[in-house]
C-alpha cells in the first residue's frame, strides 16, 4: 500500500507540473502579456486534455508565483510577475539563519554587493553626465537625522536606488529592494556591535565623493568598504 500510495502521490505531482508547464508554454507560445485574459476554466480542461481539480491546483500554484491572476467573478488574466515569492523565501531562510551560522545572512550581502559594485562604471559614467544634485539631498537628510542620533533606513534606500533607476533596468531595481528589505527585517538582532548613524553617513558620503571623482574603480572601492561595515557585525 506505501508504494502504490508514494506512486499515486509522484503521478499527481508530474500531472501538476505538466500542468504548469502547458500553461506557461501558453502563454509564451501566444505573446501574452500582464493583464491578458486567459480562456475559461472549460477551454483550458479541452486545450491541456486535464481535468477540473488538477488544473485549479495548477493555477493556484502558478497564482502564488504571480503567473496568473485570478479575479473571482471576471475570470483569469495573465499574472505581473513580481518577486515576492522570491523575498518570502528570503525572509524566512534569514530568520533561519539567525539562528545559526547566519550563512545566509552573508549570502544575501554578498549577492547584493555584486550588485552594486559590478554596476559601479555604469552608474559614474550615468552621474558624470547628469549631475547627482538628488544625491546630495539624500545625503544632507542622512546628515541631519545623524546629527541627531537618529538611524535613516528610507533615506539608505532611497540613495541606493537613486544610484540605480536612472540605468533604467527595472530588475536590478527588485532585487536590490528584495535583498534590502530582507536585510532590514533582521538587521536590528543581528550580533555585535551596530555601526552608529554617523558611520552609516559617512559611508554615503564617500560614495557621493568617490561618484563626483568620474572613477569608477574609486567608487567600487567606496562601495566594497561601505559593505565592509556592515559585514563586520558578522564576522564578531
């Protein structure tokens, strides 16, 4: 009985992948884009040859990763893809981790500092033509808010993706915002000492310094030691 339950259970699991993956191939396969409808529930049953229950689990699945959108009493749309799937996997493997080696904590500031560092000529050659007056507001309200011994999580996040919206890559934009958020939820418990707001300024400054200088290697460097303070919190 265990083996022809684990053998019904692997049939239904390849059944909703088949699924998932004619669905996708669907709406690939026809150019569709966020917002599209998408055939009725008896259209699809005729089109992918599979019945009721297995297609409404597939499109849960697919409705949980944003493929599809389900619009109770309109019908279903094609999905806006976003990463929230991607930065609930996140959040939980760092609550995780806290709890451990914090592995992953470090994984996520090593992604998101490749990032960053590896867009650092295209970012000095964007500000060397555009000027980065809006930067030097971001900073002035750092240096305010450090004055007064206050922390500037909305202003971190804003500099950093004042840095990179111009470079007009909506993607880079998610992750950063994923990694980043990610990062906040546990930044408050994480082990030694926290870096104090004049560090977190100072660090921004010299970003806006080194980005004023047109070297793209300097500004990498910034960057690389701008991360190198927050590291150290993990390596006490």
């Amino acid at each position: 009985m265990t083996t022809g339950g684990l053998s019904r259970a692997r049939g239904a699991a390849d059944n909703q992948s088949f699924i998932r993956d004619r669905m996708k191939s669907f709406i690939l396969e026809r150019g569709l884009k966020a917002g599209d409808p998408l055939p009725n529930e008896q259209e699809l049953m005729a089109q992918l040859g599979v019945g009721r229950h297995p297609l409404r689990e597939a499109m849960k699945a697919l409705q949980a990763v944003g493929i599809i959108e389900i619009r109770h009493g309109h019908g279903t749309y094609v999905g806006a893809v976003t990463l929230g799937a991607l930065e609930d996997g996140l959040a939980f493997r760092m609550s995780q981790s806290m709890a451990g080696d914090l592995r992953d904590v470090q994984n996520v500031l090593e992604v998101r500092q490749a990032i960053e560092v590896g867009l650092a000529e295209d970012v000095v050659a964007h500000f060397g033509t555009h000027g980065s007056e809006s930067l030097d507001e971001i900073v002035e309200r750092m240096e305010a808010k450090a004055a007064a011994g206050e922390y500037f999580p909305d202003e971190d996040w804003a500099f950093h993706r004042a840095l990179y919206e111009p470079l007009g890559n909506a993607l880079v934009i998610d992750l950063l915002s994923v990694f980043w958020r990610t990062f906040a939820d546990v930044d408050s418990r994480l082990p030694g000492a926290r870096y104090t707001p004049a560090d977190a300024v100072g660090w921004h400054r010299d970003l806006l310094d080194t980005l004023r200088t047109g070297d793209p290697e300097a500004f990498a460097r910034s960057m690389k030691s701008h991360f190198h303070g927050i590291h150290t919190r993990l390596e006490d």
